[in-house]
C-alpha cells in the first residue's frame, strides 16, 4: 500500500516583507470531506504499517490494562462534614463520584454515576463537581467532543432530581456562593479564551446570568475560586506573567468586587486567605523564584505587603499550605521538590525526608485548618505514588494509601533510577532522570527512550509508571531530560528558554542525548525520543537540527506550526501566549519563530522513524498542524523509513476518554518503538 500524498495548493503567506508558501494550508478547513478523506487515508495507512503488530498491540494493551486495580478507589478526603470518594467499577471506563456522611462507616450517597451519563458516547469527560455550601446541590460539567468547552448541570442530592438549568459554552467550573443559590462560571470566547464570569441563579435561564466581569485584555484569561477558608471568592485574571485578584465575601454576591492589586508589568501573584490575613505567593520587588508576603483583608494592595517567607535565589517556591499551627512550604532546591514545615508558633523549620536521587513529593489535599495532619504525595521512578499522613507536632508519619500494581511480579527493587547532568553546549549543566530494570545492561545496543517537554514553566518531575514497565522489562532505559524551558531549576531555567531565548531548550535537549550516547547508555541506531503538545514541537525542532541522532520518535498532538499559528489570534491559546514564544506580528519574533519552526525548517534529507498522533477535536493544537507536517514531511524527507500518522476522530488534545481506552494509543506508541527496535514480543 501507497502512503498518502496530500494536494498541494499554493497559499501565499506574508508579512515584513517576506513570503511563505504553504501547500498544504487547505487542511485547516475542518468541514472539507476532502480533509476529512485524507486524515481517514493516513489511519488506515497507519493499520497497514502496523498491522504485522496487530497481535503486539492486543498483548501490551491487556498486559497494561492487567497492572490496574479494576476497581479502584481514591483515598476519601473530609470536607464540610462528609468524605468524599472517587471510585471506579470493574469493567466500567468511568468514575463514580460518592460521599460518606461524618464517618467512613455510614452509607454511600451517589453524587455523580459517569458512566451513566456516558452511555452511547464516542468520547465523555467531566470537567468538574461542586457542592453546595449546604450540601444538598452539586453543580457538575460535561464535554462529549473533547474540545474541552464544558456544558454544566445541576443535581438535587436529596431528591435525586435533576434541575432544567443548563450552561453552555464553559470552562467547566462552577463555584458555590454562600447562599446555596448562586454560582460562579466561566465563558470561553470564539477562540476557545477564558475571557468572562458570569453569576447564575439556580432555577433561572442562563440566559439571564449576569456578566460579572468580562477581560478585554486578549492576552490574559480568567479563572475563579474559593478560599481553603471558604470565606471568600475570587476572579483571577492572568498572562503568562502578570495577575489581577478581585474578590468578595462568598455570602454576599452583589458586594463590590475589590482588587488585591491592579496589574502591574511582570507582577505575578495569587492569593490564600486565614483569618484576618491574606498569603500571597508573589515575585514582587524582584523575587524571581517567589516569596509569601501577608496582609490584612482589608489592605490587601502591594502597599501593605509585609514579607513572610523571604526570598532565595537558590529556592523556588512552588506553593504552601496554611494550617492553624503550621505553615508547609513546597519548595524546588536543584531540580528536587521538597517539603518544608514551619511551627507557626516558634518558627522553627524542618524538612521531610526522602531518599530517592530523583523523585516527585508535593503537598496533597488538607481542606481542613484545624489539624496537625498534613497529607502528602510521593513517588520516584521505581516507586507507585503514594499518600502518607505525616504528623506535623510528633513527627511521624503513616502511608495511607499506594498506588498497586497488579498483572505481574512487580517489586521496587528490581528496577534502578538514577540522575545524571549533561553539559548543555553553552555550559549549563542538565540533569537527566533514568530509570532502568536491574538486569539491563548499558552498552550501544541498549534501547532508550529520551522524554522532554520544556515549555510553559512546566517542569517533567520524576514520577512512577506502570504503563512504563512494558518498556523497562523488555530492556528499554528511560529518560527525562529536564531541559529549560521547564522550572526545574527555578524560575531562571524557565526565562532562559522562551521567547528569542527558546532555542535553549531544543539544543538541551539534543546535547542530552549525545551526552547518553557518549556515556555509553545507548547509540544513535537505538536511541527515541517521545514529547506531545509543546513537547511535540520539541521532537520537530531536534529532528531538523539532529535527524541523525535519532532512529524514532513519537510526537503526541504536536505543535508544530509555529508561526502560522501564532499569527493567526482567532485559534485557541494563540494571543495568550505571545509572552512564551513571542508575538510574530513583529518581525524580531517572526524571524526568531520561523527559524526554528518544525513545519517552516522542513528540508530534502533523511529523517528517522516517526509516528505522529493527534485528535480531530484538539482545542489547544489543531489537528491540522500534525496533519500539514505528515504531508510535508512525506513530501521531502529522502529516506524509506516509517513514517505514520494517526488521528482519533472522536476526541481531543488529552487523547481517548474512559479509563482504558486511551492505553490502546500507548499500545500503538509503544509497538511502533518495538517494531523499529526489532522486539516481537
């Protein structure tokens, strides 16, 4: 079977003098049958390529499936008089939202029965589950599309009956005002932006909701939340690097909203409330890695800001957690999260401790104020992620519940992880996390394969899988390059590698990889790579820059048209981000973009094995950038290896909905390493 070849038609593209021209521009007409013939023409090529893996696929997908607890529960959190369970059913793909009143032993009361409401769906998500302050009405949200534009409906848990009121055209959250009447939401813009709240009054049209506040500002979206103390709402308004906080008290919803502080340029803040005192985590007065500063309610302008936890240049602050007699930090010293506990009273500190060489901890869920309990997250490379109740006064600590991992013999101690650094070429210093089974040995003839993303801030922690195990106990390592772009290694890390500075992060990345190369884990011949999203721009960039050094890779829903899109404000996130890549409407940034962008630096060479995924429905990358990018690539490259692409038809930018659903496509991912590696089995 032929791959497919995509119609060229020529669409000239300009802007500062300069021209593009752009075949495969047609694509983005998402109702075209003409389109919509061509993704279909590129799934059953990739059934044809893949079908002499048919058989693998089955084995990972049920030997994946075999490590999860079917009927699995979270651990129940206390909140405003009842626990609540998330729990799911043997042989059911959804979740089954449940509460216990007062205590554990007391009967089970349904909030929500997703799989209920799934019934019949291709695809189904639920956004979220609010409660009333009384505790007799939830608010809940649904997306059967996967574009992540949420409808909300409300439920009467006395009666079971639900109510005539629905909300289109949302974020998904709903935020319970003190009267048990009013809730707060959001609405998306034409270009999918979180751009106004809205007030609703239960039992009315949502046509009569009432416009709260409405951000004119294209750059910023909105959110909204309760404080822990529930005593307050607030509006956020946020860039990529600036904030605005309003509030009101959550009983009183015609108050005047107050801001915390007017926006000011690269001022970020958010706030927490505890008594009379908000807690601000701010990079205010040039605290690149963030302080806390405190302030009374009713002064909460930068003003009065008065330093609580001060500033380190070699600490950054990720969150806290506010108790009566203890304040617990989450801090990030050397690319490692830790977990720092304040006494309240004598301001002594003290650090939980972990052993690992790379890991993840973070402070769970604590709803509660009045406890010298604090719930709290761990996991590593080799070890399932776990809850523990630590006692903040007796210094103890209980494990209270594990991640289990069924299906096989699976023990900590038969896999290794590690940490390493490599010397980026302009002299900093990446750490690389790896994790391997005890009985692989390193040597060129090892498979590995090299995870990055590097973007947004947001840093790939060093976290367990057991989807991971299919690769580890079939003699894959696997790696994460902590690359900038990422917070890994506090704010700074993050600066230097976006905008004119976003290079960075691709040459990370590349030096990574040469650097496990001449350490002797891996070579070229067997050596992968894997990103999705803004980490699929990543593996567009690299095999432009480095086709050579890979033999595959694997770009999940890739953003990969940079400058098209970035140019083009009425697609999703576009005018929200010019302060991550740069706004190419001025040319410093267009030339800077089109330098680097995967789908613009396609050239006549060789390139590696490559299976690109997406989602018809994907709000935060159209699905026509992978789409342009196979055609292009198909167009150009020079060699015979594979080249694939895939698109689910029926879901968005997360993949699959349901439970097990979605590891079929890791099935597929992993297969086609397989196949390329020479592993049958």
């Amino acid at each position: 079977m032929n791959a497919p070849k995509a119609k060229k038609i020529d669409t000239l593209l300009e802007i500062h003098n300069d021209t593009r021209n752009d075949p495969f521009f047609w694509m983005n007409q998402r109702d075209n049958p003409e389109v919509i013939r061509y993704l279909e023409e590129e799934n059953t090529y990739t059934d044809f390529v893949m079908k002499d893996t048919e058989d693998l696929q089955n084995e990972l997908y049920e030997e994946i499936k075999a490590r999860y607890k079917k009927d699995d529960e979270s651990l129940p959190y206390f909140f405003n008089g009842y626990w609540y369970i998330v729990r799911y059913e043997a042989g059911k793909e959804y979740p089954v939202f449940s509460r216990k009143f007062h205590t554990l032993d007391n009967e089970e009361e349904i909030l929500l029965d997703v799989n209920i409401l799934a019934e019949g769906e291709a695809f189904f998500d639920t956004g979220s589950i609010s409660v009333s302050v009384n505790n007799e009405i939830i608010a809940y949200s649904t997306d059967n599309v996967g574009r992540r534009i949420y409808k909300i409906f409300f439920k009467n848990l006395r009666t079971g009956e639900f109510y005539s009121d629905s909300i289109e055209n949302t974020t998904g959250k709903a935020v319970w005002a003190g009267d048990n009447e009013h809730v707060f939401y959001i609405r998306k813009d034409e270009s999918l932006r979180a751009f106004q709240i809205y007030r609703h009054k239960l039992g009315t049209d949502s046509a009569e909701d009432v416009l709260i506040f409405h951000e004119e500002d294209e750059t910023f979206d909105v959110s909204v939340f309760k404080t822990k103390s529930m005593d307050y709402i607030f509006i956020a308004s946020s860039s990529t690097n600036e904030d605005e906080m309003r509030f009101i008290p959550s009983d009183n919803v015609f108050a005047d909203w107050t801001i915390v502080q007017p926006r000011t340029e690269d001022l970020e803040y958010s706030v927490e409330h505890y008594e009379d005192e908000f807690y601000i985590i701010t990079n205010a007065d040039d605290a690149t890695n963030f302080k806390i500063v405190k302030t009374k309610v009713n002064q909460p302008s930068m003003e009065y800001w008065q330093d609580f936890i001060p500033h380190r240049e070699n600490v950054l602050l990720e969150g806290f957690e506010i108790f009566r007699n203890h304040f617990v930090l989450e801090e990030r010293e050397k690319g490692l999260l830790q977990i720092n506990i304040i006494d309240s009273q004598d301001h002594s500190s003290h650090y939980l401790q972990f052993s690992d060489p790379t890991y993840t901890a973070y402070i769970g869920i604590n709803m509660e104020f009045d406890t010298e309990i604090l719930r709290f997250g761990y996991t590593s490379l080799t070890k399932p992620s776990s809850t523990y109740e630590y006692n903040m006064k007796e210094r103890s600590t209980i494990l209270v519940k594990q991640q289990e991992v069924l299906g096989g013999t699976f023990s900590p101690e038969n896999y290794t992880s590690e940490r390493i650094w490599a010397t980026a070429r302009d002299g900093k210093q990446v750490a690389i996390s790896l994790v391997y089974h005890k009985n692989t040995k390193k040597s060129a003839d090892t498979p590995l394969l090299l995870y990055g993303y590097g973007s947004y801030g947001h840093t790939v922690d060093a976290t367990f899988s057991s989807v991971r195990l299919s690769l580890l106990d079939r003699g894959f390592i696997y790696a994460i390059a902590h690359i900038r772009g990422g917070e890994y290694l506090g704010r700074e890390w993050y600066e230097d590698g976006k905008m004119l500075r976003k290079k960075n992060t691709f040459f990370d990345f590349i030096d990574a990889a040469q650097h496990l190369i001449s350490n002797g884990y891996t070579a070229s011949k067997h050596l992968y790579a894997m990103g999705g999203s803004a980490g699929g721009l990543l593996m567009g960039a690299v095999i432009n820059y480095n086709p050579e050094l890979f033999s595959g890779i694997v770009a999940q829903v890739p953003f990969v048209d940079v400058v098209t899109t970035m140019l083009d404000d009425t697609i999703p996130l576009t005018t929200g981000e010019y302060d991550e890549w740069g706004n190419p409407n001025e040319k410093e940034f267009y030339d800077y973009i089109k330098s680097y962008s995967p789908y613009d630096n396609i050239e006549s060479k060789d390139y590696p094995n490559v299976l690109i995924t997406t989602g018809f429905h994907d709000s935060q990358v159209q699905y026509w950038e992978p789409a342009k990018w196979t055609a292009k690539l198909r167009d150009l490259k020079t060699d015979n290896n594979i080249l694939i692409f895939k698109t689910d038809m029926s879901s968005g930018h997360g993949g699959a909905s349901g439970r097990f659903e979605s590891l079929k496509e890791i099935a597929l991912e992993y297969a086609f390493l397989f196949k390329i590696e020479g592993l049958k089995h």
